[in-house]
C-alpha cells in the first residue's frame, strides 16, 4: 500500500503535468480500437508491454483470462460482467479487433493441470470450470517444448477465443468483417510476447517481422 501511495504522489509531481491534456479529453469519452482480455496475475502489465496509452484499450481482467461461453438467448452461463463487457465494447465502443491474452507460469493453468478438485476455495473452483475445454486442446498445436502448464496456457487462450465466437454479437461482426479476433501469450521471464499464426498452428514471436505480417493482414 505505502508503494501505491507513493506512485501516487510521484505520479502528480511528475508525470500528471504532460498528460493533462489527455485526461481532460478522455473525460469526454473513450474510443478505444480494442477489448483485451487478460489475466489478473499482477506481472501481466498489458499497457507496459503493449506500450499503450490511457484510452487504448478496453481491458477485461479475470483468473486465468477466461471468457464464460454463451448459453441460450444470448445469455453468459456465468456472471454477466465479461458478456457485458463484449457487448459494450461491441455496441457502443465499435471496437474492432478482440486479443485474449494467456500468459507463462498461470496459477489457473496450473491448478487445472492438478484438477479443479484440489481448490479448497468454493468460488475459485466454480470458476475455472471455464477452463476446463482447454485441456482437450493439449497436444493439438506446435506448443515448442513447453512445460505442460504453459502449453495448457496457449491452448486455453484458443479456447476463449471459440467462448468469444458463441456470442451472437461477435459472430455477426466476424462475419462482416467489422471485427478481428487474435490471440496473444506473454512469455513472463523474457518480457516477449507471442502471437497465434493460425496457419503455422502455432504462437510465434511478435518482432518487427511478425509486427509487419499481422499489420499487412489488418490491411486487407
């Protein structure tokens, strides 16, 4: 907390002056181009490796970046915040590109690799039941001689993506092409961060070169 505090007072000594400006107008809305979808862990600093400004993104974070599939009518099966998230991302933001982003070393991961039924905590347990399809994505992918739990990692991030695609207003604008789904994975030790190349069937380094052919094909 005394770290907190003290972020605090530095950021109004020394950073608050050149960004005013940006606040005042972010005061008057938001526009962000995309929803992310993360996880909780505190080493997952999404606008730190993204270099992303305030106003960039609309971030949903939860345990293990997980989003609950759309059950019938176009109701969430789980709490309603991260459906309520997509549909105003969607509806009233028009964001046009969704990244769920999975992570190395995830407590989620490696809980449900020991199984959900060695979770003492009753909410955490439910939870991750969200996870659970992930694992049969194991073994399905070129996951580069990962540890399991991080190969689980990548493959749960495929699956919250498939979670994202049962929601009516997702699909309508995938297939209109008014919205791109893309999924990341940050490699914590190296600070690097990886993204899925369907075509290669697996998640490769976002360099310049990698940088480039995602651009090439947002261009299109």
């Amino acid at each position: 907390m005394k770290k907190l505090l003290n972020g605090i007072i530095d950021f109004r000594k020394n950073v608050l002056p050149s960004c005013r400006e940006t606040f005042s107008r972010l005061a008057l809305g938001q526009s962000p181009d995309s929803l992310f979808f993360a996880c909780s862990d505190s080493r997952v600093a999404v606008n730190l490796f993204a270099s992303a400004d305030p106003g960039d993104l609309f971030v949903v974070r939860n345990v293990g970046n997980l989003v609950p599939p759309c059950g019938e009518r176009g109701v969430s099966t789980a709490d309603e915040s991260e459906a309520a998230a997509i549909e105003f991302a969607l509806t009233n933001l028009k964001v046009s590109d969704i990244i769920v982003c999975g992570h190395s070393e995830c407590g989620a991961m490696q809980a449900l690799i020991h199984g959900r039924e060695t979770i003492s905590s009753p909410n955490l347990r439910a939870w991750l039941r969200h996870g659970e399809a992930s694992r049969s994505k194991l073994g399905g992918f070129h996951a580069q001689g990962l540890s399991e739990h991080n190969e689980l990692s990548q493959a749960n991030v495929l699956q919250q993506i498939e979670h994202l695609k049962t929601y009516p207003v997702v699909r309508e604008r995938v297939f209109d092409r008014s919205l791109r789904i893309h999924g990341w994975w940050f490699e914590l030790s190296r600070a690097e961060v990886y993204a899925f190349e369907e075509e290669a069937g697996r998640f490769v380094l976002i360099d310049e070169d990698e940088a480039t052919r995602i651009l090439r094909r947002l261009e299109e």
